[in-house]
C-alpha cells in the first residue's frame, strides 16, 4: 500500500507548525552567567531587559559581559532568540537604571583593543517601553 503524495507534504508542514508553537511554549535561555551570591539577608530582585542588539549567544555573551564589575549583580539569563536578558541584582548595591546605563555604555572588544559605541540599545525594562532619547 502506497501513502499518497500530499501526505510528506502534509507532515512537513505540521512538523515545522509544532516546532514554531513548541517553541513558543519551552523556552530555555541562550546563556546564563552568574556573578556573585546574594548577601544573606538581602532582598534580591529581577529587572527584564528587551535589549536591542542581543540576537545570538555570541552578542549575549558581550552583553553579559557588561555587567562584570557592575556592584550588586547577582546572575543574566539571556533569551537571544527575545533580544530579552533577565538580570537579578541587589537593590542595596545597584538598580534597574544601573543595569541599563551598564548594557548602553561602550563596549570593548578585547581582540581589537577598540570601543564600540551604540552596540546596545535597552528598548524595554520590565515591561515598559523606553522611548529614544531627541539628539
């Protein structure tokens, strides 16, 4: 007995639908760095990040790296695939205005020995739009 010809069609197509709605539903970070441990005691909080400039592990890793030496900062989750970083900080050391000026300030790139300015652009923070500044 022989399948008909729209059948292998007919299977790609509800393949590639579960994998888009799948992907929608399992959502594992691109990348996850922790910095340091929270104060026992401490209050720690988590501020979301729709960061422009993030779209693969490679620029969330750069991004990541923005945030060493940050006072306070506890652990990034990145979401590439979102452009959206999840940052967990001590309010006591540092806030969510921190984080941001830490994710827009310039960038060195180690191999070059140069700074980039405007790599990252924080669009949205927990939850709220960011309008762009008038030059």
């Amino acid at each position: 007995m022989r399948a008909p010809a729209w059948i292998i069609p007919l299977l790609v197509v509800l393949c590639t639908a579960a994998g888009v709605g799948g992907s929608k539903l399992l959502v594992a970070p691109s990348l996850a760095r922790a910095y340091a441990d929270a104060v026992p005691g401490s209050d720690p909080r988590t501020s979301v990040f729709v960061v422009e400039g993030v779209k693969c592990v490679d620029t969330a890793e750069r991004a990541a790296r923005q945030l060493e030496g940050v006072p306070g900062v506890l652990s990034l989750e990145a979401f590439a695939s979102r452009a959206r970083v999840e940052v967990s900080y001590d309010p006591a050391l540092t806030g969510a205005e921190a984080i941001r000026d830490a994710f827009e300030g310039p960038v060195f790139e180690p191999a070059t020995g140069e700074y980039l300015f405007g790599l990252y652009t924080v669009i949205e923070m927990d939850g709220l739009k960011i309008e762009p500044e008038e030059e």
